[in-house]
C-alpha cells in the first residue's frame, strides 16, 4: 500500500465513522466537496496545511491518517467495526435468551 493509498483508506475510514460525509468535511476544513472527494479517489493529494484542517475536522491528531493498521492488531479495528462486532454479539445473546 502507498503512501497515498494509506492515506486516502484511513481518510474513508474515519470520515465514515465519524459518520461525516464529504460535503460536511469540505464544509468544516473551507473546501468543496468535489475537492475532498478527488482526494479520496486519489486524483489530488491535499497540502500539509489541509491535512490539518482535515485531521482537526475528524478530531484526530494528523499522524493518524497515516498510520498503518495491521491486520491481527486489535487497535486495527476502528470505533465502527467494534461497535458493528458489539451489536452483532448483543442481536446473538438476545436470541439465545429469547429461545428460555
């Protein structure tokens, strides 16, 4: 994975679980919408300065839109996919409770 490509999977990522669309993040970093999302098609690469104003959008320190999440690394999960395993684990039990 590049540089770019380890950058725009994490952008995706936590633009999504910050439930934030492209609009509302262009909104909030003093961007448009069609250059936030050329960004994450990998068309454009945004300048430091506008990786900041993302970073802070999202409520992230900036380093972590390049940090690789390896797989088999329980940090590698985000808040999303753990929620997603928790809600799934919750639907399970209730089923099980429900057959008593």
């Amino acid at each position: 994975m590049t540089f770019q490509e380890l950058f725009i999977a994490n952008l995706k990522d936590f633009r999504k679980t910050h439930r934030i669309s492209q609009l509302k993040l262009a909104e909030l970093c003093g961007s448009s919408q069609a250059y936030i999302a050329e960004i994450e098609v990998g068309k454009k690469f945004p300048s430091p300065d506008m990786i900041e104003r993302i970073a802070s959008a999202l409520d992230l320190e900036s380093y972590r839109l390049f940090q690789n999440k390896t797989i088999g690394d329980s940090q590698a999960l985000t808040p999303l996919q753990r929620q997603e395993i928790a809600d799934k684990m919750f639907d399970s039990a209730i089923k099980i409770i429900n057959q008593y």
